[in-house]
C-alpha cells in the first residue's frame, strides 16, 4: 500500500513505493535516494574539470614491510619472508609479488612514514577515514563523517545521473569499525552499497553486484525482461493515479535514477571484454576493481573497495603471514595494476587518483605465531594518478621499518592530500547536526613533494 498526501495506492504485483524504489536489478535497495537527493539539488556545480578517487581500503592493516616498505637488509625476523623486485624506477623497490605494479611504478607514488598513536582496529579506522581521532568508538556509531561522504556533500557526483559515492561491496562501518559513513552529516551522505558478498577468495564466482530485495530475488523475476516489466508497469500504475505528480519531487528524481540506464549500464561488469575481465582476474577482488573503474568513469566521485571477508581475507596478519600473503598479494597486485593501467590507457590517470592503504601497519619483528601484529608507530599508503606525480617515494622510515625517519605524516596530512586532489581545501568547514562548522580534517596538510 503506498500513502501520499493522506491517499492510499498500491502498485502492480504488490509492490510497495518503497519496493519501487528499490527495485531495480541494480538494487538501490538500502539508499536513502530521497534524502540525498534533496540534499544533493543544493550543492552548486562544481566549476573545475572533474575529479574522482578509488579508495582500496585494506582493512586490517597491510604489512609494510612486506610490500612497499622492504627492509633487504635486516634480520630475518624483520625482513620477512619476501624480497624486493625491481620496478621501472631505480631504486623505488617492491614485494616481488608484485609483477603487475612493478612496470607502473613511474605512474605510483608510495608515502612512507605515516604514522598515528592507535593501534586499536576501531579507532584508527576511525581516524584515518575521518580524520578525527576518537577512542573507544566501537559501538558510539560514527562521530565524524567519511572522506567518502564529504566528498558527496561538498562535490557531488560527477554526472546528475550517478550517485556520488559507492562502496563495494559495502560499508562495514557497524560490523568492524570501517567507519565510511556520513556521521553528522547524515544519512544522505552516506554511500550507496554494490551489494554482494564480501570481497574474499572464497566467493570467487560472486562478482559484485547491487542485490534485489528479499522478496525481489532472481529468481522469483526470472530475467531482466521481467523486471524491466515490473518497472515499467509500475510506472504506468503512478501515472495512472496521479500519484506521480503528487510525489516530492525527489522521490520522482529517486525514480529516475533507479531505472537510469546509465546507472543500469554502469553496474552491468558484462559490458565489458572478456579478456579485460580476465586482465582483472575472475575473482572478486578484480572485478571490484573493474566496477570501480565503470563508475567513476561513469560519474561517480568516489568509491571504496573494501578487501575484507569476516576473519579471512583481511590484512590483520597476526598468524602465517608468508601463507596469508603469497595467497593474498598476487590477487591485489592483478587488480590494483589492472586499475592503474587501464585507467591511463583510457586517458583517465590525471582524472581518477587511486588510492591503497589501512588503517596501520605491522610490527617490525615476526613473533613466534608467525604473524606481525598491529603497528600504528610507522605505515604507508599507495597512491597514483589524479594530479600525483609518480615515480618516488616520499618519506623514509628506520632500519626495522618501526618509525618514521625525520619527518612522519599524519592521517590528515594523507586525507588533506587526497581533498587537495579533488580540488577541495582540506581547511574548509561543513556544518555539523548543531550547525556548528567543523572542519573537514581536524589537522593536516598535503604532502606537498606529490604535487
């Protein structure tokens, strides 16, 4: 039964206004379409060329010093089990797992040296996603709003037809502390969720998706046809009411962009070549990377890819880490350097900054389960293209890859790096639910040797 105005309707098959909205085999189930798009229609138009980010959040914390951080010449218990591999810029080495990355290494720039004080998984994912640093989050919900839900609340998408910010599979913000939503900002800021199931090798075959609702399954609607079917029957059933025209007109824009074919397109990874799928890898992780690609290149602004499956396929290496990582790192490696690649050979490298880090690091010494524990003391983050100039390695840290040498960068000081990618001033204010200005980084500057 659908209520507007004090008038009751109820569309073809049953289908709710709420079951309309979500309807679309490109499941915008779960976003609060209205909502953001009221939020949405007040934000002026960006006046500078478009940018867009790809976040590969590594929650867990990746281990530096197995991948872009290596330390050769240290103790077996420091260096661990892997070597350098020499890349196309002297003397800027990387994890020999890393085949696909290493050829692109004039397009990557690697900051070491980050560093924080929280090596609890909750508030430095708070942290480094805000910005803010909060203890004991974990359980408060999310203070501060996401880079990810900035970015929608100050730029927007980058085509009126795409939502701003996407995650894929989703936002695991109330089950592990990821913390990618909007905080004070609202729920309108919040991100649209790809679905699926989460991002491990065990759903090998269950390549990102937006999801039905329950009662909307594959099954029950056969093909595409038939949903196209009930879509447009329920179109005809508003029209036929007036109830259309009545209607906020939001919800009508939240119509609008549920049966878009460009948002139907740019979900639709069979679009794309076989043999760039298979450049991915036939697996989640690459056809993550593969979607983000098609939405940003779409219009979308911003989009997480979240590596994690329960206590599986995270970087929380605490045991085997040379089993974890020879399992794990070739996976990463064909997806991120798929990503950067073909986001040059299409002329979009300038456009898009893509961007791989966690919440912290691993400790220098291999214990005796194996593993590296949380390391918060010295880290590092990837990035490449969107006004970033590739080919160097800004930071350095000590001889066990414990701290920072000299100079060390903050959280903010990578958030602040990436707002300035996008065009926004990492100083600016966005008002909170008190109307009170907050800051869009608590602290923090852009790392300037990048730019």
């Amino acid at each position: 039964m659908l209520t507007i105005q004090g008038h009751s309707f109820r569309l073809c098959d049953g289908i709710s206004r709420r079951g309309f909205l979500s309807i679309g085999s490109l499941g915008l189930a779960g976003l609060s379409l209205p909502q953001f798009l009221r939020a949405r229609a007040s934000q002026p138009a960006s006046s500078r060329a478009p940018r867009a980010v790809i976040l590969y959040w590594m929650g867990g914390g990746p281990s530096h010093i197995d991948t872009y951080d290596m330390k050769p010449d240290a103790p077996e218990e420091v260096r661990g089990p892997f070597r350098p591999g020499r890349s196309s810029v002297p003397g800027m080495q990387f994890s020999e797992l890393f085949t696909r990355q290493a050829p692109l290494a004039d397009k990557i720039a690697i900051v070491r040296g980050l560093t924080h004080t929280n090596f609890d998984h909750f508030d430095a994912a708070h942290w480094v996603q805000t910005g803010y640093h909060e203890f004991r989050v974990m359980g408060r919900g999310q203070p501060y709003p996401s880079q990810g839900s900035v970015v929608s609340r100050l730029r927007g998408p980058n085509h009126p037809s795409m939502p701003p910010y996407v995650c894929i599979p989703e936002a695991w913000s109330s089950r592990r502390g990821f913390y990618q939503h909007a905080g004070f900002l609202g729920a309108a800021y919040d991100p649209l969720s790809a679905g699926g199931a989460g991002l491990s090798e065990r759903y090998a075959h269950n390549r990102p998706q937006l999801e039905l609702r329950p009662d909307l399954t594959v099954q029950r609607t056969a093909a595409r046809r038939e949903l196209q079917r009930r879509i447009d029957a329920g179109a005809r059933a508003l029209e036929a009411t007036g109830a259309m025209q009545k209607m906020d007109g939001q919800y009508q824009r939240a119509f609008e962009l549920v049966t878009s074919p460009r948002v139907q397109a740019a979900f639709d990874l069979q679009r794309e070549p076989e043999p760039l799928q298979e450049r991915y890898g036939r697996n989640a992780w690459g056809q993550a990377a593969l979607l983000a690609r098609r939405l940003v290149e779409a219009g979308v602004t911003f989009v997480t890819i979240n590596h994690f499956e329960a206590e599986v396929d995270w970087w929380d290496d605490h045991y085997t880490i040379e089993a974890n990582l020879k399992r794990r790192l070739p996976i990463y490696d064909r997806a991120l350097g798929s990503l950067i690649d073909d986001l040059n050979e299409r002329g979009l490298g300038d456009d898009v900054l893509v961007a791989a880090f966690g919440e912290f690091g691993r400790s220098p010494v291999i214990d005796q389960q194996a593993g590296r524990g949380h390391w918060a003391r010295a880290w590092h983050a990837l990035l490449s293209g969107g006004g970033i100039k590739g080919g160097r390695v800004v930071g350095e840290t000590t001889s066990n890859g414990g701290e920072p040498r000299g100079r060390g960068f903050s959280p903010g000081d990578l958030l602040a790096t990436i707002y300035q990618s996008l065009g926004l001033d990492p100083t600016q204010t966005v008002l909170d639910r008190q109307q009170r200005p907050i800051r869009i980084v608590d602290e923090g500057h852009p790392i300037r040797e990048l730019f």
